[in-house]
C-alpha cells in the first residue's frame, strides 16, 4: 500500500491522520532543510502529497508560529463535512516544539497589516484594505463589504478570494465562520469604509453581547400542516463544537396534549425533567451538545451531537429507558455539516 497517492488511500480517517505523522517524524529533517533554505517549491512538492493523500480538498500553508517558529496549517477552508477531520489531524500532532506548532485552521496573524501577497499581479496588504460592515440588530453577525485599491483591476474571483483571505488574517478561520455574514468585495470603495485592522474590535463588541447561553424559540408547521414548535441553542453553529459529528436523535411521544398536538400539563413538565436530566448527564460527560428540540403531533425530538470518540449513545440511551409516556427511540447518525438542523443553523 502507498502511503500517498492523489487521494486517501485509508478507509478509516484515523488511520490516514496516523499515516500522516508516521510520515512527518520521518520526513521532518527534510521539511527543516527547505524552511532552512527558503524553497517554497521543495516545501511544496514535500508536503502537498502528504496533505492531499488526507483529504484532497484539505488545503496547507506554512506561516508564522505564535509559539514556534513555523506554523503548519492544514485546513478545511470553511468546509463543514471535512472541519471535523481537520480538527482530529491537529490533536494528533506532536506537541509543539521549537521550530513547529499545528493549527487545524488559519489563525488570526496579529502581524497582518505589514504582510504583503502578490494578486493577479498586484500588491495586496491590509494597510490599504478598507471594509464597510453592517450588523442586523439581534443577529450574531456582521456583514462585510470589502475594497482594495486593485480591486477595479482584477477580476471577481481574485477579488473575493483576496477579502476572504484578508478576513482569515484578521480574524483567523474559525472566527470568520463564526461571527462573519454576507461578505462582497467590492469594485469600488463604500461611502462608509472604515480601515479594515477596526473589524476584530466590532466582532468583538457583537461577540460579547452573546457570551451567555441563548436559545431561540420558533414556529411552524409539519409537512400535513400541524403545529410545530423548537427551540434551538443561538447562535448555532457546528464551528463551536467541531468535534461533535454524530447526530443523535432522540424521539419520545407524550400523553398530555392541547388540540394543536403542543405538550401540556404533566407531559410538559415531564419533559422538562427529562431535558434537565439529559443536560445533567451531558454536562458531566463533556463530549455532547443537546442543539435542538421540536415537538409535534404529540412527540419531541431532540437533536444532540457528540464527539464520536467518546461513545455518548449509551448515555443517551439510558436516560432515555427512563421515559415514562411511551417508547422512546435514539438514533444515530454521521453528520459533520449538522444537517438534521440545518434549519436553526445561525
């Protein structure tokens, strides 16, 4: 078996993750020489291949380290279905030493506004960057519009991917996805535009003003027209808990309902024990999020997701044997992007 082809040749991702660092004890004299010597080529027809037999959509950089001196970066790129794998290659790696550290995203570079890249022939850097920025009162978000100088002179594509990379600089990946909405690079420059090294200080003024545990209450109907009510944890977002890709679906009905098939009286309070005991045992096990609940036509669904690893489903289980208004059924599936909640997903 190769260890590196164009695409993973490892049916289990732990064992390509492990290939990986089997193969950096052995090539990490090579990789120092070419950091040493400043070949980015070398560099790049070393780790590429290694990269790409991971995931061949998983991208790399070397940068900077905050704590050693070179940082290897191998990132999703704002994928949900591959975050979690990226996250899991980053655990794996040795401890930081002197010369490496391991990041399963792009961090923040605190040095940002005196880099330079070259794009579509041009001189790309932050100090001449300016952003406007809309934040929809209430939301966890702010929107971007983003202009350059030599954004007139090139074309949408480049122009998109230099705001993109320009946002990563500023705020690192994770936050990006976490705190960033709609985001245009314009043509021309926005009446409002402010420097562009002000957007950490705006993201972090909404961040605060969601640093407690908030839930949503929402309405509507099923698919036969009956009524449905969630509530779902706000902001949700699988960028918090990126570990967390096993969907576990618990489903149990109640006796005691209004004419709209809503739990009421008993059943209600029930329910709410119920929820409260899940959370108690969740808590205490540290590797579960409960990230929604809907009930109707006479039964509740909660939507939690776990870190796989950790086997959260018997847990799970036994606080569901102890519902007491009828059967109850925990289901479990593989879904990094958080699909089943797609809809409350912030």
């Amino acid at each position: 078996m190769r260890l590196f082809g164009r695409e993973s040749e490892h049916a289990d991702p732990a064992e390509a993750i492990a290939a990986f660092w089997a193969w950096w004890e052995q090539a990490r004299p090579g990789i120092d020489a070419h950091v040493e010597a400043e070949d980015p080529e070398a560099l790049a027809e070393t780790i590429g291949p290694a990269v790409a037999a991971l995931h061949p959509s998983l991208v790399w950089e070397v940068v900077p380290g905050r704590f050693a001196v070179h940082a290897l970066v191998v990132s999703a790129s704002g994928d949900p279905e591959l975050r979690p794998f990226a996250h899991r290659w980053a655990l794996a790696a040795p401890p930081v030493d002197a010369m490496w550290e391991f990041h399963p995203s792009r961090q923040a570079n605190p040095q940002a506004e005196n880099v330079t890249i070259d794009v579509g022939g041009r001189e790309f850097g932050l100090d001449r960057l300016v952003v406007a920025l809309r934040v929809p009162p209430g939301t966890p978000r702010v929107d971007v519009t983003a202009f350059h100088p030599i954004f007139p002179d090139i074309d949408d594509d480049a122009r998109m991917e230099a705001a993109l990379t320009a946002l990563d600089w500023l705020l690192g990946e994770d936050e990006v996805a976490r705190w960033v909405g709609e985001i245009q690079a314009a043509e021309f420059e926005p009446i409002d535009a402010l420097p562009a090294i002000h957007l950490p200080s705006v993201v972090a003024d909404v961040a605060e003003g969601f640093a407690e545990e908030q839930w949503a209450l929402l309405e509507g109907h099923t698919a036969t027209g009956g009524r449905l009510t969630a509530a779902a944890r706000y902001p949700l977002r699988p960028v918090d808990f990126p570990l967390f890709d096993q969907h576990i679906a618990v489903t149990v009905p109640y006796e005691h309902a209004d004419a709209d098939g809503q739990p009421t009286g008993a059943s209600l309070d029930a329910l709410r024990e119920f929820e409260e005991r899940l959370n108690g045992r969740l808590a205490a096990h540290g590797s579960a999020v409960l990230a929604a609940h809907l009930s109707a036509d006479r039964t509740r669904t909660l939507h939690l997701y776990a870190d796989p690893a950790a086997d959260v489903p018997p847990v799970i289980e036994e606080v569901a044997a102890g519902w007491k208004e009828g059967p109850a059924r925990v289901e479990t599936a593989e879904d990094p992007s958080w699909s089943a909640v797609a809809p409350f997903l912030t």
